[in-house]
C-alpha cells in the first residue's frame, strides 16, 4: 500500500531512540511518496530517507552432504519439470541455484545443459588458489568446474570447522577472485538469542564483509540463518526476521551507505520448506532462501522458488 511520508513522520524519526551511528532513517519502498516538506525538514534534521531499489529474488539449494550422481540426474530432471509447472517463467524472475557436494559439482554441470536450469554453488572454499592443503578446495578449482557462486561462513562450518569472521574475510575476498559470488551467512545460537545477544553477534559477523574493499562488498550475498532454527523444524517468526534483516540493513547502511544497503540481497535460512514460504516470501526485506533438507526434494524447492517470485512491493 503507497505511503506518503509527511513532515511528521519525519519529526516523528528524529525523537526516536537512535543506533550507534547516532543517525535516524526512514525506509520508504517504491511506490511510497516523501513530501517535499518532509525531504527539506529531514536534510535539516539529519534524518535518512533510504529509498527501496529492486533486487532480484534469488533461492539456493544446500545439499549439504547428500546427493550422489544417480540421485543428481534424477533431481536435475525432476527440478525442470516441477519448474515448468510451478513456475515456468522462472529464469526471467529468479536465480535458481543447487549447492551440491564438491565432487558432483562437475556432474550438476554437465547434467544442467549449459545451466539453462540452475546455475551451481560450492558449499566451501578455502583461501587459497593451490597448494600443499589436503582436503581443502580452491575456489579457482570450483570455478573452473561450473560454480559460479559459493557458500562462506555457513554455521556448521563455523561450529564444527571452528571458521572465524577473519577466516570468512578471507574467503570472500579469494572467491570473489576467482569469479564467484558469495552467498555469506551470518546467524545467532540459541544461547545468543535467549540472552539477548543477536544484534551484538550479528554486527561482529558482518565486520567479514567490512573487511573486503567496497568493490569485492558489493558482490557478497547475505544469508541470515538462525542457527537454532537450522535443521529443527522451527522456524524463527517473521516479526523475528524481519527485526533481524531490518537491522541488518540499517547496520550495512552505517557501514558501506545507503546505495550499498538498499542493493544488497538478504536471504533467510532455517527450516525453510515448501508450505512456509509463502509466508517467509512477503517478510519485507527478504530476497530469497538458502533452504537445507527440503530442497533434497526437487519438487519442494521448486514450490519454494515459485514462492519468491517477483512481486510488486513485496520487497
């Protein structure tokens, strides 16, 4: 529904308690229209008015460690066809994205005819091109076998793998070399969100993307997942997501500016599946999903994607 921002609601935005920047902002979407009062008393008053730009949904299949070849040739297929019925249209709203196991990236590849159906991440890279580094992968090598994007800092790699934000830094920077695009993800524990900790560890995993020149930031992706809604059938609320990725923004906005705020695609994790969606779809200023086990059936992701398809508004 089209707002008009009045002189008011900005008044109403200098009194509200501020962030750390000390700056307060309005987000208006667009179709929304600022009153040229509200404009001259802002500039004034040092309030931000952040205008919403379109951002292509975008939805990633993490297979995790699952999958093999005959289950991938079965999949390819199956996902094309669901595509077609559930949302033929796809490839002209949405990137459609499989993260299988390293080794069955070269398979996705050949299986996805010149990737007319998906284009293929990497589930990890680690920060070198080559080298004496057993059981690691070049995020050259994933490229060179059909990726074109990758996953950093996925919090079983943080939990298990012990990753740092330094180290996920790192890997944003190498993988963004070799030509990928990285889907970075950045979520709090159960112990965090009871303590009321969220925002604080939040803003500390963003310092990865801080830490990579502006030209290399505006290629990261970013996936909120909760990690206590990952792989547990709860799914964090959408007031809970949304207060997140709102905050998020506003905290990127601080950072790299309010050009680079609006244009970067947020994605939400955690226990998607085909009938929450819908739901999570519409959450204003979600572009997406990284979705886990349900996308293991193509026609539960491909419900998925056709639940992000573009929509006047939505974002």
């Amino acid at each position: 529904m089209r707002r008009f921002i009045t002189a008011d609601e900005v008044r109403k935005a200098a009194r509200a308690p501020q962030n750390e920047s000390g700056r307060a902002f309005i987000y208006v979407e667009k179709d929304d229209v600022v009153t040229a009062e509200a404009r001259d008393l802002a500039r004034s008053l040092g309030v931000v008015i952040s205008s919403e730009t379109s951002r292509r949904p975008l939805v990633c299949a993490n297979f995790k460690m699952n999958g093999s070849p005959g289950f991938l040739d079965r999949y390819t297929s199956e996902l094309a066809g669901y595509l077609a019925q559930f949302y033929p249209d796809y490839a002209a709203g949405t990137d459609v994205i499989i993260a299988p196991p390293a080794p069955l990236i070269p398979i996705a590849y050949g299986l996805c005819e010149r990737k007319t159906i998906y284009s293929i991440a990497g589930q990890n890279a680690y920060i070198k091109e080559s080298g004496a580094y057993t059981g690691e992968t070049s995020p050259y090598l994933l490229k060179e076998c059909g990726a074109d994007y990758v996953i950093i800092g996925h919090s079983e790699r943080r939990k298990l793998f012990g990753e740092t934000d330094a180290l996920v830094a790192q890997k944003l920077k190498i993988s963004i070399d070799a030509g990928l695009i990285p889907i970075m993800c950045l979520g709090e524990n159960l112990q965090d969100r009871k303590t009321g900790k969220t925002f604080e560890v939040i803003a500390q995993m963003l310092t990865a993307l801080y830490s990579v020149p502006m030209e290399y930031a505006k290629k990261v992706i970013l996936a909120y997942e909760p990690v206590w809604a990952i792989g547990t059938g709860v799914n964090a609320s959408n007031d809970q997501i949304a207060e997140v990725c709102d905050f998020i923004r506003k905290n990127v906005m601080q950072n790299l500016g309010v050009d680079f705020s609006n244009a970067v695609r947020i994605l939400y994790g955690g226990s998607v599946n085909e009938i929450n969606a819908l739901e999570i779809a519409v959450i204003k200023g979600i572009d997406g999903a990284l979705v886990g086990g349900a996308s293991l059936k193509a026609v539960n992701f491909a419900k998925i994607a056709a639940a992000f398809k573009p929509r006047n508004g939505s974002n």
